[in-house]
C-alpha cells in the first residue's frame, strides 16, 4: 500500500503548488496526477491508485494546482491551469525517471494538452471531460487526440461529460467503469461497492502501466 512520504511545495508561474509523493519500491516510472476543477487530491480514483501503484514500482504523485493550494473555489482558464502544471514538471522529473501525466475531468485536459512538449511517456485521463454535460457539440476531442503519447482513459459508463460510446477512434485505450457517474459513484442498482469500483480503475491503470514500462 502506498504510503506518502513527503509533501513539496513547488513554486510555478500561477503561484504554489503543491505535491504529495507516494515512493514506489525499486520505482522506474512516475505516474504525475492532478485533481479536476470541481474537488482535489481526495478524490476515489486518485487515492486508489496512489495506494496501489507502489506496489508495482511506480511512484505517484498527487498535485494540487496552485488555484486549489489557495484556497480558491473556481478553477482558473484553461491557460492557466496549463501554467501550473508547467511550472510542476520539473519537480516531477527531478527524480530521473520516465513521468505518466494524467489527471481527472480537467486535470486530463492538461495533460493531454501539454504532454508532448513537456516528455511525458503517457497520459492517463480519468473522467475526461469530452463536452460540457448537454453539450456535445462542444467537443475536446482534438485535445485528447492530440496528446501524441500512448494514452489510457478510464470513464465511468453515465458520465454527463462525455459516455463512453460518444468518445470517436482514436490511438488510445478505453476502459469503462459500469454505471459510474463523473467522479465514478454508481447507483445502488448497479451492486456494486465503491472498492470494487476502485478495483476496477486500479487494475486497468496497472494493467496499462506496466504495458508501458515494457515497451
């Protein structure tokens, strides 16, 4: 189980940082995560796989953009928000090995977004935010085929953002968590605990983390 065992404060060009480091035994892969604009760091999808990942030789790092670390409600402009994260990276790449970028909801979107020009070796996109809810023909899809990294997106199978069959082909990988909603809540219909809802985020980020560290 993933235990953490420091907390940085990182300096960026949109204020402080934050991140919270995870070790992994023997790590040969950071996977970097960051929070949608709606919650943070708490969130079921990325406490699970903080928890599970260090088990396989991955360090995670949970970031909370600068927006959050200050206490403010509203998320900031896309462009800022991709400010941040720039300003994160090198702390992320400080430890010498390969950096996952991935996030929830908006978190994603800057991961995709910015990966290629910062070296990531993958994105992982949690809840991606496809359209706004009612809005498909607000579609981000050229930001998560953009990406031009191998990438894995995990969505829950009634997220408003964007369900799993409206997402368009593509060169990345899909897995659907059953019933979930955007932050991966299913309905008591659905009998299922929120464990097994995690189980099933975990293992498909496992399964394609260590895809990647075999390539």
């Amino acid at each position: 189980m993933g235990r953490v065992s420091r907390i940085e404060t990182v300096e960026t060009g949109a204020g402080h940082a934050r991140v919270t480091w995870y070790p992994g035994k023997r790590a040969r892969l950071v996977v970097a995560l960051s929070h949608g604009a709606g919650g943070g760091i708490e969130a079921r999808d990325l406490q699970g796989i903080a928890r599970a990942l260090p088990a396989d030789g991955v360090t995670v790092a949970l970031v909370e953009q600068p927006w959050r670390v200050a206490g403010k409600k509203v998320a900031p402009a896309p462009k800022t928000l991709d400010v941040g994260w720039r300003g994160i990276w090198p702390a992320l790449a400080a430890p010498g090995l390969p950096v996952v970028a991935g996030g929830r909801s908006a978190g994603a979107r800057v991961a995709c977004r910015t990966a290629g020009e910062l070296g990531a070796v993958g994105v992982l996109a949690l809840s991606f935010p496809l359209h706004p809810p009612g809005r498909p023909e607000k579609s981000r899809a050229d930001e998560l085929l953009g990406a031009g990294v191998p990438t894995l997106v995990v969505q829950g199978g009634n997220d408003p953002f964007g369900k799993p069959e409206e997402f368009p082909e593509g060169e990345y990988r899909l897995v659907e968590v059953p019933y979930g909603d955007h932050g991966f809540a299913v309905p008591k219909r659905a009998g299922m605990a929120e464990d097994e809802v995690v189980r099933i985020i975990t293992d498909a980020v496992r399964t394609w983390v260590r895809g990647l560290r075999e390539c």
